[in-house]
C-alpha cells in the first residue's frame, strides 16, 4: 500500500501545496464535487473536491456514503466555511464499494436504539467514534496509574472453578455433550468427565487470585474480562463487563479509599486533557438531549462540569450507618418518593439512595464505609462491634456505585467462622486459605466496573453503548 497521512494531522497542517494521499471512508458526497472524508484518526472530515468535468461519470456514480476511497491530491487553503484545508483531487481509487439503498448509516441523526441493532457499524458515527476513543483513554490511564506506582499487572483466570462473590449466578463451562449428558449414580451431572475434571464457570472476579499474589509483591491490579448470568435488563447492567481490580498488601480500610479516590481523579483528569476533541463533542451531544427534558429534569451540570467537580472536591467519607440516619429523614423518604423506603439500619442500599446522597444531599462523591455483614461478602473484614465490615462503596452521580471494596479478612478463625456461617465451601478454597495460614497481613482491595467508568465520563447513559459489543439477556450478536 501507498503510505498514507492520517486525516487528524493534515486537518491541523499549515504546510500547503503539498501532495498527499488519504484513504477513508465516505461520509458524504455533495453537487457531484465535494466528498466529506473520514478515516477514524479523529471525528473530523477532510474536504476532498473533485475535478467533475475531468472525472468518469461510472467513478463518480460509485462514490457513495460508506465507500471506502484512496484519494491522491494537494492539500490547500480552504475557500469554503467550516473548514481550514481541502484536498484537490488528481486520482480517485474506490477500495471498497458501499451500496448507497442498502447502507444503513445514512447523512442523518439516527437514534442510539437504532444503532445498537448494527454494532458493527455504529463505530463510524461521530458519538461512537468519541465514545470509544475515552474508552481507549480510561483504558491506557488506568495502566499508566498503576505502573507509575509500582504496581504489577496480573492476569487472573477466565475459566474458574470458584465464586469469588457467592453469588452463584455464573455462566458454566462446559464440554460435556446436552444430549448425552453423563450421570452420577443419584443422577446429578458427573462432571468428572467433563474437560477440567470438575464444574467451572466463566469468572465473576479476580479478586480471590489477586490476593494470592498481592501476598508476594505487594500490590498488584487486574483488568480483564467479568461475567454474570443476571436476567437484567436495565441500562446499568451487563452479562459480560471489564473489571479493574487493585489489591495491597499492609493496607487497610483508609489506604483503600485514598487508592481510589487517587485513581478515580487520574483517570477522569488524563480524560480531559488527552481527549478534549471527543469531550466537547459528548458534552455538547449531552446539551441537545437535555434541552428535549422538562427543566426539573436537566442536570445542574454539563458534563466538563461535571467532570471538573469531581477533579475539584474531596469525596464526602461516612460510615453506612450515618447514611442511613440522613436517608432516613430525607424529604423523599418521608414523603414515600423512594421505591425503596428506609425504615430500618441494615436495610441495602439501592442507586436511588445512592445517588440521592451524591447528587442531592453532599453534591459531590461520596465514599460509604462500614456496612452491616450481612448484606457483604465472606471475605471483607469484621468490625470490633461484631455488626458490621471494612466495606468501601464509592458513590458518583449519575451513576450511583462505581467502586465496591474493602479490606480483606486476614485473621484465619474469623475468615474461617464467616465461611461457615455463609455455607462457603473451604475445601475448595484451600488454596485461599493458605494466604492466611502463611504469613497473612493486613490487605485491601476494591473492584471497578470498567463500563460504568466509561458511562460516567461519556455522559452517556445506557451502558450498552459504553461497550463494543454488549452482551446481555436473549443477546449475544457479532
């Protein structure tokens, strides 16, 4: 192939007359003359005029929207609006016909309902193309984070044979033929015949596996693929997810939280200042969708804003039990405008208790701490009042929980009592109770969602545009 310029730095050139080829995608084609081309590098269109006159009509014919092009021209000053260059055409090459009746991606707004249904191509609208490119951003932020403080990225199982959250909605892996499923003698399946030797699932975390190596180097994180097999169909939930995964040994409850509040403030600051182009896109996008709202409704904030105020404020830090006084008291609560109403300490907090101590009550994040055992996991550390846990939530607006932690049960009788009292199999989990019977420390630990991240600092507000291609309930395309 002829090397050629990306489409983002040319659109930034002062260095004229100058010849050059681009190759893109058509986004439009006016008059016969002007092609508005786009290659990915950025969301902006390079101008391309095309000599009509001098040009066979059966070419011009196949330059249609989605078309992909190689195209050799100068690059000069613009004489129209709205741009700085323009591209004089000499040679036109069609790489890729697209046939104009049938493309579905036509010069016009189409809804984000509508361009679920063609994942595939929905990369190639300008909300996708900013979307993903933060996405790609969160992503290499998150890694620079962690590297630059000393951090050791692990790669923790996919296939599992554990259930880190004892929630036991998982999707099982398996070899084993359904139509001829082999038996035990009671008539359960024996899967002693299946590939692993035993029953195993898809992982709902690695925060099990990142233990055991926290307690050789001192501080790992992981970031890989999660899965679960909840029947949920709301715009905050997905079957399969990415997950950032941080966990220190000689940490506690205090280290856990400045951990995230430090990455949360990193991430969204490399955000604005490496994806500015995408940013300013999303967040006027945001604007139009606000005004179609009724006032009551539109946010306080645009989302630069929004993002800027969580740069600018320390995250509110209270225990669960504080929480529940204020959402006890709370306007919507007595005035039975909560789905859920809080009658009682202990009850589990929903998004809209959440978000109600977020975007109404502190107006700012908030770190909930200290919550009743019973509604935690085995694993999380209990309190000297017998009640409650070492549980972190990290609470944003807009999106209610962004981050679940805490710091880990090393006492082996504690750990051991709790895994009794929540029928936690240890003799599965031999290989976890060892980091406590071998030199056990004081160690924490939280999860973030990947996916919500990006819906946060997108602005976005359905989870399954925040994700190549979503998995979920009856949907499992491309």
């Amino acid at each position: 192939m002829i090397k050629r310029e990306k489409i983002k730095d040319l659109l930034d050139t002062t260095v004229f007359n100058k010849e050059v080829t681009v190759m893109g995608w058509v986004r439009t084609f006016r008059n016969n003359q002007f092609i508005a081309l786009n290659d990915g590098s950025c969301m902006g269109n390079i101008q391309i005029v095309v000599d009509f006159t001098n040009t066979p009509e059966e070419l011009l014919k196949r330059i249609t929207t989605g078309a992909a092009l190689a195209v050799k021209g100068t690059i000069v000053e613009s004489l129209g609006k709205g741009q700085k260059v323009d591209i004089k055409a000499s040679s036109i090459e069609i790489l890729g016909d697209s046939n104009a009746e049938q493309y579905p991606l036509q010069p016009k707004k189409h809804s984000l309902e509508f361009l679920r249904e063609i994942a595939h191509l929905r990369f190639r609208t300008n909300t996708f193309n900013a979307v993903f490119k933060v996405r790609h951003a969160l992503a290499f932020a998150i890694h620079q984070f962690y590297n630059e403080r000393g951090f050791v990225y692990m790669h923790t199982p996919v296939v599992t044979a554990s259930d880190a959250e004892g929630a036991g909605e998982m999707f099982k892996v398996t070899t084993l033929d359904f139509d001829n499923t082999p038996r035990t003698e009671d008539g359960k399946v024996d899967f002693s015949a299946d590939f692993f030797g035993r029953a195993t699932n898809l992982t709902v975390s690695g925060q099990l596996e990142g233990e055991l190596a926290a307690t050789a180097f001192g501080q790992i994180y992981t970031f890989g693929p999660t899965f679960r097999a909840e029947n949920s169909n709301t715009t905050r939930h997905l079957a399969e997810f990415w997950m950032i995964e941080p966990e220190v040994a000689f940490a506690d409850l205090e280290d856990n939280m400045q951990l995230a509040e430090d990455m949360m403030k990193y991430i969204i600051n490399y955000a604005l200042v490496n994806c500015k182009e995408e940013i300013a896109f999303l967040n006027d996008r945001l604007l139009d969708e606000e005004k179609q709202k009724p006032q009551q409704e539109r946010s306080e904030l645009t989302l630069i804003e929004k993002l800027n105020f969580c740069l600018a404020n320390d995250f509110e830090r209270l225990t669960y039990t504080e929480a529940i006084q204020i959402l006890k008291h709370s306007k919507p609560n007595q005035k039975k405008q909560f789905k859920y109403l809080i009658d009682e300490w202990g009850a589990d907090l929903q998004s809209e208790h959440e978000r109600y101590l977020v975007e109404k009550h502190f107006k700012k994040p908030v770190i909930l701490t200290d919550y009743p055992k019973d509604i935690k996991s085995f694993y999380m550390r209990m309190n000297e009042d017998g009640k409650t846990v070492a549980a972190m939530d990290v609470l944003f607006p807009g999106i209610g929980e962004m981050i679940g932690g805490s710091q880990r049960e090393e006492r082996l009788d504690k750990l051991t009592k709790r895994m009794e009292e929540m029928d936690i199999p240890q003799d599965e989990l031999w290989w976890y109770l060892d980091t406590r019977r071998f030199g056990s420390v004081p160690h924490a630990g939280f999860g973030l969602g990947f996916e919500r991240l990006v819906l946060f600092v997108t602005g976005m507000t359905n989870i399954r545009d925040v994700i190549a291609f979503p998995r979920f309930p009856k949907n499992a395309d491309f």
